[in-house]
C-alpha cells in the first residue's frame, strides 16, 4: 500500500519546513509548496529523501486559483493521492499601526493568508470527500495567536486575516464532518522562524518572551508535532477544534 500524502504550503522554511520533516520521519510522503525560496525548498526535499520518503517542491503562490490548481494536479501525478493538507502559507508584513497601513498591503494579505487556504481547501475537498468517492482526510489550518490577541501597533490586518482563518475552519468542518474530513486549527505563538524578520524585528521573540508564562519562545518543531498528532488517528473524533502552541500565553 502507498504511503499516506502530505500537502504542507509554505514549506519551505519555518514551521512548515519543519513539519515536512517530521512527516517524513513519521513515514509520510511529503509535497510542499513554496513561493521564492527554491535553494530552501530544495533542501527540504533532500531532508524528507533522506528519510526514504518521496518528495515534491512545487513554486505556487497561495493567492493565485491558477497556481493551487496546478499544485494539486502536479501532486496528482506524482502521488495519486492526498491524505493531510496543512494550511501553513502566510505572510506577514513589517509593523506599523492601523492608520498607516496601504490597501495593496491588505489586499495581499487577505489574499494569501484567508482566501489561499479556502482555494487549497477546495482543491482538498475533491480528493479526500466520501461525496467525491474519496477515503477521507485531514485538514490543517495554522492561524495565529495574534488571532485572539489582535496584534495592536504591529500587525492588526494580519491578526484579522488569520481570525478570517478561524471562522472558515469552524464552517468548513461542519460541512465536510460526514463527508470523512476533518479540519482543525493550530495557533502558535511566539515562535523561533524567519518569518518575524519579514516585519521588519528579527529578534522580536526574544523582546516579547517574559510575556509568556513559560518565558520562553516555542520551536517549530513544536507546532509540528502538534500538527502531526491533530492529522493522526489519535485525533480521529476531533474536528473543528482549535490548539494553542504559545507556552500560555
């Protein structure tokens, strides 16, 4: 029988990365989407082949339908099969406060970090629903702890964009629970990746780390295997649910 297949988008560096190469260890074979970071999405891939496990790194930006259609039919080839999509593609832009926020900076995060998910969520339907003569699945969605934080002075349309997360992942596992999918949601918290550099403080998990209870930032190979047990048969009764990784906070 063939391995059970992956999709982590994102998955190139950061939390995804390191999902990826849990999965593999964990005896998935792996797909990952990546958006401008080939030399790391490569890597990537070698890491999950050095576990015996097949590996596809496809560039797809999650904002453009045409681009998570070809993904999905490239994984089609590749694979013949979907088990785990995980939602991980987000971006994140440098702080600043709401007054100062442009509309094209919304737009594109609304558009990779809310409406990407729901197109990969779509294309997953129709490989994994019973309606569609599928086995079943699993979906993961990441969202943020900025989700119920709200961000304030850094990244208010990211923390909105990620509770747009939320909302669809209460919908969608409701309508799909008897279709044989479930669909979950992980929130990090302060977590030790690249992606912090991207808003403009390479070093803001360290800053903000005494205001978490555990006064420590996560790794990501903590969110990973907090994604990995939801996307397991341990979790087969839990959907719709939501699972802070944020030491507390």
């Amino acid at each position: 029988m063939s391995s059970p297949v992956i999709l982590i988008t994102g998955g190139s560096r950061g939390v995804g990365a390191a999902t990826a190469r849990l999965a593999a260890a964990r005896g998935y074979d792996v797909a990952i989407s990546f958006v401008s970071d080939e030399p790391a999405a490569l890597g990537v891939v070698a890491d999950v082949q050095a576990c015996g496990r097949r590996a596809l790194a496809i560039r797809a930006d999650n904002a453009d339908p045409q681009q998570i259609a070809d993904l999905f039919a490239a994984i089609d080839r590749e694979f013949g099969r979907l088990d785990v999509l995980v939602n991980n593609a987000a971006m994140l832009a440098p702080q600043s406060r709401l007054e100062d926020l442009d509309f094209t900076r919304m737009q594109r995060i609304f558009a990779v970090n809310s409406i990407g998910p729901i197109l990969c969520a779509q294309q997953a339907i129709k490989r994994m629903s019973h309606r569609h003569g599928r086995p079943g699945g699993v979906v993961i969605n990441i969202s943020s702890a900025s989700a119920r934080l709200g961000s304030p002075n850094e990244y208010v349309d990211y923390a909105s964009s990620k509770g747009a997360v939320e909302t669809f992942t209460t919908g969608f596992a409701k309508e799909v629970a008897r279709d044989g999918i479930r669909v979950n949601c992980i929130r990090p918290g302060h977590i030790y990746t690249d992606m912090h550099a991207s808003g403009g403080e390479p070093g803001r998990v360290d800053r903000v780390k005494e205001s978490i209870p555990m006064g420590r930032g996560g790794q990501p190979e903590e969110v990973a295997r907090a994604i990995l047990w939801l996307a397991s048969d341990e979790a087969s009764f839990i959907t719709g649910t939501f699972l802070d990784v944020t030491g507390g906070k």
